[in-house]
C-alpha cells in the first residue's frame, strides 16, 4: 500500500485517500487565533493541550450549555473534569479494559455479528448504516446495561434522537446540538423522553432490586439519581453505538474498494487486522475536533520556536483531522491510507482519533474489537457496494456520518 497515495501532505494538495475532508478547514499555522477562539492543529501541541488536564476543562459535546441548564449533582464522565473525573474513570475502567472485553465480551460481539451477517440476504440491498447501528447498539448495551427493552427499538430510539431533524431549535441541529436542546427545553425532547421511558428506566427498575455488572449498576450503587443515569446513558449511547457505527462503516468503505488490502484483512491475525483499522481510524478520526476551555494561562510554543500565550478563559479548538496527518508525527504522506506506516515512539497509531490525556476516549478496545469481528464477517462473504456512499457532518463536533453504504452479496 505504500504507492497508492501519490499526493502529499498540505492544505493544496488534494483529499489523498482521506474521505472526510471538509472544505476550509486548514492544517496550518499549528496555532492560530480566530474570532476569539484558539485554534491548534498539530499533532505535539494538540496532544500537549489535551495532557494539561488541570489547566483546561472539558468544553465540547454541549457541555457548558447543559451544564448551565440542569440540575445534576453528578455529572457524565464525559463532561466532568478534575477529581471528580479522574474518580469517576478509576471505577469505570474494569468495563472497558482490553482484558475484560476479551474476557466477557468477544464472545456477544462476535454471534452478533455471526447473527446480522447471516440474515444478509441475496438480491437485496442493504444499507450498512442500519447494520452496524443494530450490532453497535447491541454490544453497547451490554455494557452499559441498558438490556430491558426491546433492542431493536433502542436502535430506532437512539436514531430518533442523534439524528432527525430538532423542533426544538427550528434547524436541521442533530446530535450533541439535541443535547443541548434538551437543557434548554426540556418539554421538547421528545426522542430523549421516550428513550428514558423505554430503555433507561425498565433497566434501572431492574437493577433497583438485582445488581448485574454493568454500568447501570454500578451507578446506581453510586447513588446516581434517575437522570443522572439518564444522562450518563445519552453520552455512552453517542459514544458507544453512534460513533462506532460510523467507523464501522468508514473502515468498510476502504476495504471494499481495495481488493488487495480486504484480502490482507481476512488473511491477517487479530493484531494486524487492528493495525490496519487503526490506520483508517487515523486517516477517518470520526470526532474531528476537540475544544477545551482554558483555566489558568497556557503557553504553547510550535515548532517554528513561537511563542502562543493563551490567556485563562479562552476556548481553543484543538484540530484532529489535521493533527492526525501532522508530517512531524506521521511522516510524508499523512492523508494517505497505509497500514504498515512507521510511528515514532509516543505516537499512537491512531494518533488523536481516540483523544488524549483525561478525557481519552474509555471505549477505544471495545469500538476496535467490534468493529473487527464483524468486517472479518462481512468481508467474507461475496458482498459488493453498489452506491457510493456520502459523507454528512455533525458541527458541534465536527465528526463525519456515513450514508447510502449499500451492500449487495454478489
């Protein structure tokens, strides 16, 4: 795979092998202020902010406006920063190790996907947008403990919620934008209401009277109050269904238009098929940015020896796209696709696409594992695309949505 990519690195140079490109988003300067917002886009400094957990606080996902419009004592892992945060991850992590979801989880994961692959029929068409929804949905749930309701209309209730269009904003917002509809009119979230109705509170009646282990119990043994859980469960739904979908079908997108490297894939062990996923990932970072807002000063100095003072209270953006093909961190070549691209020491083969530092993403083992079992599935069988997926954004997060990947068994 190391000639497939002739273009270079640079802002000029083309999309390469990367499909999530979005016009006019620049890979440099590495910081720049734009309209009072700090902008930092290589792969040291981004990793360098990320790392500073006590000199920033978590500033995406909605955060700041649902944390101003509910009542919480206890905030998700995702939004809380600090003690609190480095608390609640302690006592999260046993869900999300690499050894406990081998150990209890790869078995689900993969009659799962032996299950979804199987009902494939000849002929049809199927979209793999609701294929990896249903399997990422039933995988997550597990953990999480969301296992009370019928999960085929979780998936559906998930969709209603991250995807449709929100009256209550009166704009086609979707996702973490809902979210924060939701802080601000709380009468409104309907999607939001009936998936609390639905799915989070039979698991928490459930759990009142028999613990199991899972996320729901242990919040609960937590003291979390029946929003508290409500909320924790939102986040883990984006997170642990929503995004992983989408990789899902980022990954299979590229496999099934290179012959040669689906063959390698379905050839390889377990190890060199996740360094092949973890390019893509690098390649495709499915949240392409990061924000954080500063609590005391920062000083960031990029490589041309400049120095940024970066006052406290300032919200910077921290760039995964083009963090992620930094030639300083991943060599000539960044928005190409190769699998056997050498790294040097520190620098992950994914590079920011799971995060950094505090806030680095929990389920980062799970969403590889899944994704991995069932692409071996998939790509099996004689299973070809007969449309040309495209790509939808996400703004509050700036991440990617795959449409219309459509399959057909040959």
């Amino acid at each position: 795979m190391t000639g497939s990519c002739p273009v270079p690195h640079g802002p000029a140079s083309g999309a390469g092998d990367r499909r999530s490109t979005r016009p006019g988003e620049p890979a440099r300067p590495e910081v720049e202020l734009v309209d009072g917002v700090w902008h930092v886009r290589s792969q040291r400094l981004v990793r360098e902010v990320l790392r500073s957990a006590d000199a920033t606080r978590q500033a995406g996902f909605g955060v700041e406006t649902v944390r101003a419009g509910l009542p919480l004592t206890r905030w998700p892992v995702l939004y809380a920063d600090g003690e609190e945060h480095r608390a609640q991850r302690a006592k999260i992590g046993r869900y999300f190790s690499p050894a406990v979801v081998n150990r209890e989880y790869r078995e689900l994961m993969a009659a799962e996907a032996d299950a979804l692959v199987g009902r494939l029929d000849d002929g049809l068409i199927h979209d793999l947008s609701d294929l990896a929804l249903h399997f990422s949905t039933r995988v997550a749930a597990r953990v999480v403990g969301l296992t009370e309701s019928d999960q085929e209309g979780l998936a559906r209730r998930l969709v209603a919620f991250f995807d449709q269009p929100d009256a209550v904003l009166g704009d086609p917002a979707t996702g973490w934008r809902r979210l924060t509809a939701f802080a601000v009119a709380l009468p409104g979230a309907l999607d939001l209401l009936r998936f609390h109705l639905a799915d989070v509170r039979p698991a928490i009646r459930t759990r009142r009277t028999q613990r199991r282990d899972d996320v729901v119990s242990h919040l609960l043994d937590e003291g979390y109050s029946e929003i508290e859980v409500l909320m924790e469960c939102v986040t883990y739904g984006a997170a642990g269904m929503v995004t992983t979908r989408e990789f899902l079908q980022m990954a299979a997108w590229h496999l099934l238009d290179r012959p040669a490297l689906r063959e390698r894939f379905l050839a390889a062990p377990g190890p060199e098929r996740q360094a092949i996923l973890l390019e893509v990932l690098r390649l495709e970072p499915v949240v392409g940015h990061l924000y954080r807002r500063a609590d005391q000063e920062i000083d960031l100095t990029d490589d041309a020896g400049t120095h940024h003072r970066i006052p406290a209270g300032a919200r910077l953006d921290l760039a995964v796209r083009p963090a992620n093909a930094d030639p300083e961190a991943v060599g000539e070549g960044g928005l190409c696709l190769r699998p056997d691209r050498e790294l040097p020491r520190g620098v992950r083969p994914e590079v920011m696409s799971f995060g950094d530092g505090a806030h680095r993403c929990p389920g980062n083992t799970l969403a590889l594992v899944e994704t991995e079992l069932f692409l071996e599935r998939l790509l099996a069988k004689d299973v070809r695309l007969v449309s040309t997926p495209r790509i939808e954004w996400e703004e509050i997060i700036a991440g990617y949505a795959v449409r219309d990947l459509r399959l057909q068994l040959a």
